[in-house]
C-alpha cells in the first residue's frame, strides 16, 4: 500500500491537528456527522408539522448532519443534538406542503 493510501484512509480523531489530518481535508469515513454534537450551533431551530408531511424524504435526502429521524420509513421527527439549524429541510420541504418552520432557537 502507498503511503498516500495509508493516510487517506486513517481514521480521523476528534480534536486532530493539521499535521494528523488526511491531505486535502479529504474526510475517507462516512457517517461522521453522527460523531459530533452540533446542535450547540443553532440559531434558528426546524419544527417539522407532521399533520402537514406527506413523506417525500427530501429533508431526509439533504440534511447534511443525518438530523432527520425515520421509523418505518417515514420521517419521525428531529434529532436537535445533530442539526445545526442550516435550514436545508425547510427550503427542500415542497411549497405546497410546507412541513418545516424555521423558528428562532431562544423565544
Ligand atoms: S436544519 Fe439542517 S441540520 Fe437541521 S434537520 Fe434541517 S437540514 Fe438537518
Ligand atoms: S420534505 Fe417535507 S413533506 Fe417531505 S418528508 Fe420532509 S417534512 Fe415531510
């Protein structure tokens, strides 16, 4: 194995620096947003309607932190200490359905 291999596919430790880090911020795990608690982030936070959801799976598809929970294939609900507030489910929501609202974090 070349040694460009060997460290793209090291694992990358919470707290690296940039000399332990792969080249290029290549990121070579998948699944590493369930690693870290970014719900702290948050300014604004996704209130999902279920009453108005009809089970597209968009949010589910684009969410970049896997935030959106399933059970039994459709969308249960959010997972606040892993969405960060980017507000991608609310604007991929279908217009017409309009299950998400974006609502300030601290009312
Ligand atoms: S606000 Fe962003 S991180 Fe949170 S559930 Fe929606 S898409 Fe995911
Ligand atoms: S994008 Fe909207 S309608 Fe589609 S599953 Fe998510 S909340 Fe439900």
């Amino acid at each position: 194995m070349s040694a460009e291999i060997k460290q793209q596919s090291m694992p990358i430790k919470a707290g690296a620096g940039w000399k332990e880090i792969p080249w290029g911020g290549v990121i070579p795990q998948g699944g590493t947003a369930r690693a870290f608690n970014v719900g702290g982030w948050r300014s604004e936070k996704p209130v999902w309607n279920r009453e108005k959801c009809i089970n597209c799976m968009m949010c589910w598809l684009y969410c970049p932190d896997m935030a959106i929970m399933v059970e039994d294939g459709k969308v249960a609900g959010v997972d606040y200490d892993h969405c960060k507030g980017c507000g991608i489910c609310s604007s991929v929501c279908p217009p017409r359905v309009k299950a998400f609202e974006m609502v300030p974090e601290h009312e």
